[in-house]
C-alpha cells in the first residue's frame, strides 16, 4: 500500500474510538511488528529527505494517538463517580507525548549572545528587578530632579518609596563592581521594566544586556573591537558598525552603534527607513562618577560599558516586525524559532 493511504488509514481509524478500540489500533501500528514499526525499519533503503519525511509524520501519528488516548482515560477518569468520591488524581494513567519544545526566542537570543561573550571571557551575571533609587540612578550619576528620570519613568511598591522596578540592566554594573575588584569584564542580561505603553515596539516590560569591562588602560578601541567581534558573530556576516555620538549620564563620551542594514545591505529598505543602518545599542566608556560610586581607582582604571536591547537586535536578526507577538505566547508563533 502507498504510504499516504497507509496515514489516510490510520487517521480515519482512529476518528471516533474508544478508549479499548484506540488501545488495539496502537498496538496494530504501533506495537512490535506494527505497520508503521515495519515502515520505519525499512527506511534505511530510500533517501534522506523521504526518510525524514515519513519519520515527522510517524511522530506525528504516534503523538496524535497518544492525545486521544489521554483524552478517552481523561473522560474516563472525570465520570467515574466511585472515585471521584475519594479526591483522586484525574491524570491517572495518562500518557504523556513527547512533543518537542524550543526555546523562546528572546530567551534563545539571551542564550546565543551570552554563548558569544562567554567565549570572549566575560562572565555572565544578574541582579535583581526591583532596585533602590541609588542602584538605578543615583549611583548611575542620575541625580534626583534630573530630566532624564523623565525617560524612565517606572513602576513603584506602594509603601516603599526608595524601590522600584529597574528601568535598565545598568544597575547591574555596579553590582558587579561592588563585587569584584578589578579587573572585571562581566554581561548582565534581565528583564526591564518602563512606564511605556505597548505598541508595534514598545512594551513596558523588555530585556537588556549589559556589558561592563573595566581594568587598566582600557580604552575605546577594545570597545569597538568587543562590539565589532559580537555583531559579527551574532549575525554570522561581517556586517559593518557605526558609532553615533549620544549621551548616558553613566558614560563619557557616550555613543550608539548602528549596524549596517541586514535585510538590505545598507542599500536602504522600509526597515531601516531607506537610511541604510539600524541602531542596536547604547554605549561609551565607564563615567568616573560611576568608578567613584563603587569606590574603584578612577585615576587607575578605566572601562567602557555598553546595554543591547535583546527584542529589538531579535527583531532584526528574524525579521519580527512586532514586539507584542513575544508576549502573545501563541504557539504557531513561538514554534518558529
Ligand atoms: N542603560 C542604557 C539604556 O537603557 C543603555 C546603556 C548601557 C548605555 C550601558 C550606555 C552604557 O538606554
């Protein structure tokens, strides 16, 4: 029999069975000598791609029946009024099917990129959500009453007016620095959290990375290097990085760095609105006021700092054009990555 009617068959089988019937029809294909154990014993004879083809759809059948034999002793379990007396567990007996997972895409990204400093020798840290106003700002050379607080307005605990949810992994760096002494090259990824409302690319809770170096004469070239060395790696091509003059109150001279545009080669495109360049993240060198916070040497050492915005360089690297479909959780979505 040709394999397609082999699955018409069995699927037409397995409509409308009960509990017993579905039993038998598994063993029937799926017992030692079943119909599709004979299938795949014989695959070894036809080519990779037929292989492969014919192994997803087994797997497949294998899982579907499995469902309706959970789903048959599921009902089965429900109705039964003895025990259903006694508080019993109503998944008794049920199998489970392997169904494979993936990660999401964000923790994927998270992943990926936090493989790539870890090759570079930085150590990957955390640090916790809710933060203290020194941590997130203060210490951050954020001084009360300054007008960039504006951009990160956040979320506060009712009761505690000194906690809040961290608006960037930044706090991170002094974390870390009050840890260590130097010399320390460390990443901190995390999720943050901003009074935003959610559109197309914004949403009020997002995740950053942190990155933080600092020793003796470092300087804005291993920056560059680090970036350039990370961009390349992330996006497997040599893309070229461009950095913009900004301002961070935590970094001087501050810079963001745009990447050439992957989708069109720097051409110009609708996603890099025809300018030929996207931006990916904020960054400089390690502000002495930060150095003094945490007590470090400013005059001996130096470092520079940098905050990637994992949604946005996720977007960029899988072509997503909405930073809402990460949070949906909708599965034909997530199966994707
Ligand atoms: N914390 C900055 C932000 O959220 C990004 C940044 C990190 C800039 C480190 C410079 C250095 O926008």
């Amino acid at each position: 029999m040709k394999n397609n009617l082999i699955f018409d068959n069995f699927y037409n089988k397995i409509n409308d069975c009960d509990f017993t019937e579905l039993k038998k029809i598994q063993k029937e294909y799926f017992g030692k000598n079943g119909i599709f154990i004979q299938i795949l014993k014989s695959l070894h004879n036809y080519n990779d791609d037929y292989k492969k083809d014919i192994g997803s759809k087994i797997n497949k059948a294998k899982n579907d029946i499995l469902v309706k034999i959970n789903k048959e002793q599921y009902n089965k379990n429900c109705t039964n009024v003895e025990k259903n007396k006694n508080n019993f567990d109503c998944s008794e007996g049920l199998f489970f099917p392997f169904v494979n997972g993936n990660f999401h895409p964000i923790s994927k990204t998270i992943y990926d990129i936090s493989s790539i400093f870890k090759s570079f020798g930085f150590l990957v840290s955390d640090g916790p959500e809710l933060e203290t106003d020194w941590y997130n700002f203060e210490s951050l050379n954020i001084p009360k009453n300054h007008s960039v607080r504006d951009l990160h307005d956040t979320f506060y605990i009712d009761g505690y007016v000194d906690l809040l949810l961290r608006t960037h992994t930044s706090p991170g760096q002094i974390h870390i620095m009050e840890k260590h002494k130097p010399p320390i090259k460390a990443i901190i990824p995390g999720k943050v959290y901003r009074n935003e409302s959610s559109d197309s690319s914004h949403s009020s809770m997002f995740h950053q990375i942190e990155g933080i170096e600092v020793d003796e004469n470092i300087t804005f070239l291993d920056l560059k290097n680090v970036l350039f060395e990370f961009v390349h790696a992330f996006f497997s091509r040599n893309l070229k990085l461009r950095f913009r003059p900004s301002y961070f109150q935590f970094t001087e001279p501050s810079t963001e760095v745009d990447i050439q545009c992957n989708f069109c080669n720097g051409n110009g495109c609708k996603i890099c609105k025809n300018s030929g360049w996207i931006e990916i993240l904020g960054c400089g060198m390690v502000h002495p006021n930060v150095l003094k916070s945490v007590n470090y040497d400013k005059e001996k050492y130096t470092g520079y700092a940098f905050g990637i915005g994992v949604e946005r360089i996720t977007m960029l690297k899988y072509d997503v054009s909405d930073v809402r479909l990460f949070y949906e959780n909708d599965l034909r979505f997530l199966k994707q990555f």
